[in-house]
C-alpha cells in the first residue's frame, strides 16, 4: 500500500448536515487529490492540493470545500450534505507533478 | 474537459482466455495509466507508459501508448479469476497543471472459471 489512510471508511448522514473527510499520507508526497467515483462513471475530480495551503478545484467542485494544513493531512468538506453527495469519496498521492497517482481504499458516504 | 472513451464497458470470458481493451481520446496525452479496482478498495496502478508507440508488460499484462498519442490499448493474456476487477485508463497532459488526470469511465472484466 502507499501509505494512505482515509477515515471515515463508511458513514451515513442526513441531508444538510455537514461532513468531513479525512485523507492522510505517510510518504510526504507533495499532491493529494479528491475524487468522487459513482456507478458507471470513472474517477471525478473534486479538489487537489500542490502544497501545504495550496489547493485549487477540479472538475466537480461544487459543494465541496477542502483544507491541507499539513503536508500529511488533506481534508474534504461537505458545508452541507445533499444526497446528489452519496457516492463513494477516493483521496491519491503523488510525490511529484506527472508521477502516477496512488489510491487509498476510499470512503463510502451515504446522504439520506 | 477532456474526455476518454473506454471500451468495452464489460467483459465476459472464459478462464485462459486473453483480453483486450481501449481507451480513446479526441486530444493528445502525455502519459497514459492503466489502473485495476477491486471490489471495496481504491484503484491500483498496472502499468505507465510515457511515450508514443511505448510498448510495456507487467507479467500478463501489456499495455501500450499509442502513436497518435490519443490513444492507449491493454492486454491481459491467460486470463484466471483473480483478474476480475475493474480495469481504468487515464491520461495525464502536461499543461493539465499539477498532474491531474482524465479517468475512462472503465471496463469490468468478469472471467469464468
């Protein structure tokens, strides 16, 4: 494995209430990533971060809001949880700029 | 943004068999991944190729960059069970900013045994 652990592993929630996920690394890589993977759809970029404070969008940012304060930790945030949410949350690490990504094992987050 | 076409969407095959799948795009890549999912857990990389007509193995699999660029093409040869999964391509561009990558929509591989 590459050294990441995102937690919760499952949660269930309401909708409008708020929700974070966590996403931590133990390779000091530099870029972490937010993807959001729905049936029948591949891998969707939500948020990603190329440093510590240095975050930008991807393509389905919407409702999602993240933070890295440490190079290890890179939370996603839902403000306010809707079920077009549920779905099921990967965070990925690479150490440099076009190296491939590595995957955790992901979050399923359901939003009632 | 970009897109890649993934195809087929699903496969059912017999044990022994070999494999093919693709992934195509209207633009160019500059890297091209194959990934595999199993069941409950994130994707796992197979294989990177960096370079046009780059040809790369990886036990029973090989994959290989496309010459247009704008294409890429998987093989699993001697298929067994443990090969089930779904099976990811991505591409990379240079000037997508810090290494995003484009995901297919992937190609669930079910072989009987």
């Amino acid at each position: 494995d590459a050294g990441i652990t995102q937690s919760p592993r499952h949660k269930v929630t309401e909708t409008g209430t708020p929700v974070t996920l966590r996403c931590h690394q133990t390779e000091n890589h530099r870029y972490m990533y937010w993807y959001r993977q729905d049936p029948g759809h591949g891998l969707r970029l939500i948020h990603y971060s190329y440093g510590v404070k240095d975050t930008d969008k991807g393509e389905v940012s919407d409702g999602y809001s993240v933070s890295r304060s440490k190079t290890e930790d890179f939370l996603l945030t839902l403000e306010s949880a809707t079920s077009s949410q549920t779905s099921v949350y990967f965070c990925a690490i690479s150490p440099q700029e076009y190296q491939p990504q590595h995957f955790g094992d992901g979050t399923r987050l359901s939003i009632l | 943004g970009q897109q890649l076409n993934q195809s087929p969407q699903s496969m059912f095959i017999q044990e022994g068999e070999d494999v093919s799948m693709n992934c195509t795009s209207s633009s160019i890549f500059n890297t091209w991944l194959w990934y595999k999912q199993d069941p409950g857990e994130g994707p796992v990389l197979l294989i990177a190729l960096y370079k046009a007509g780059e040809l790369t193995s990886n036990g029973r699999l090989t994959a290989q960059f496309g010459t247009t660029r704008k294409d890429s093409f998987l093989n699993i040869s001697a298929s067994i069970p443990s090969d089930v999964g779904i099976y990811f391509c991505a591409g990379q561009l240079r000037n997508f900013g810090a290494g995003k990558s484009t995901f297919g929509d992937g190609t669930t591989l079910t072989v009987k045994p």
